[in-house]
C-alpha cells in the first residue's frame, strides 16, 4: 500500500496548497475582498460581500484539510461544491478550455477532488495518524453529493445573473 499512500500524498500536495493558494489570493491578492466581491456581484451573487468571504474562507479551509489529509472526505466535497459553484457561474456556457474561460480547471479540480474521497488521505496524513481512513465508492459518492448539493442550494437563493438587454426580449 506504500504506492497508494504515496499517491494520496501527492494528490494532496498537489490539490491542497492550490486551493489554499486561491482563497488566499481572494482576499490578499490585487484587489483584496472588495476586488472579489466586486466579481462576485458582477456574476449575481448575492450578496457579493459574503459570497467573497465564504468563498475565499471555505477554499482556504479545503485546501488546508486536504494538504494535512483531515477529515476525508469533507475537504473534498467543499472543493466540489465550490468547483460546482464556478462552473455555473463563471465558466458557463464559454465551452471547455480554460484559456477561453470554460470549465477545464474546475472540472480538473472537481474531479481530482473526488478521486482523493475515493483514494482516501492515505498513511502519510493526519487522518492516517489518528487511523481515521475512508476510502472507496462511499466517501466518493459523499463528496459528490454534498458538493453538488450544497453548491445547487448556494445557487437558488443566491445567484441572480444579470440578463443582458436582448436576453429580455420576447419577441425574437
């Protein structure tokens, strides 16, 4: 199982401090917490201030959890949810490439996030310490369904998109 858990660890690695990266980067970045939440409004979240503050805070938290492999798989289902969130908002409907702000990274991201649930945080984690392992189809599915749902609740009480003049229009 030393591959295995080798594996976990890079994952980890890999995911964790980019998640971490990017909630930090919404509140310490160019524009800080007024910059974020300034996007936010523009993408129809409201209210934008606290979506900024829950996003920048819950992907510090993921990305903290899942670098130090704790409490698999709630880190993992936060990265869905916020992945779900992005894809909606963000990257919908400008197709799949990244460059051309579609919803490759998230996607990436999203998944990755699920394939750690399922691999389990491995030895070389917190959880490992504590012998507190998930692993398998169960935490998989966990993280996928409470990501997914928490993400759809976020967006039908807070997400009002502006429609843009000719999206109003009826008679075309």
């Amino acid at each position: 199982m030393r591959g295995h858990d080798a594996a976990a660890l890079v994952l980890r690695a890999t995911l964790g401090p980019m998640l971490f990266a990017h909630g930090w980067n919404k509140v310490a970045g160019p524009g800080g917490l007024e910059g974020t939440a300034g996007w936010f409004e523009a993408l129809g979240l409201e209210p934008a201030e606290v979506h900024a503050r829950m996003a920048a805070g819950t992907e510090m938290a993921a990305g903290a959890g899942i670098t130090l492999g704790a409490a698999g798989p709630l880190p993992a289902a936060a990265a869905v949810g916020l992945m779900t969130v992005a894809a909606r908002t963000d990257h919908r409907g400008k197709g799949f490439f990244v460059f051309k702000g579609g919803w490759e990274y998230v996607g990436v991201v999203g998944g990755a996030a699920v394939a750690l649930a399922a691999l389990g945080n491995g030895r070389y984690s917190l959880d490992g310490l504590l012998r507190r392992q998930r692993a398998g189809v169960g935490p998989a599915l966990l993280a996928v369904g409470m990501g997914t749902a928490s993400a759809a609740a976020l967006l039908a009480v807070c997400y009002r998109p502006r429609r843009k003049p000719d999206e109003t229009r009826t008679d075309h």
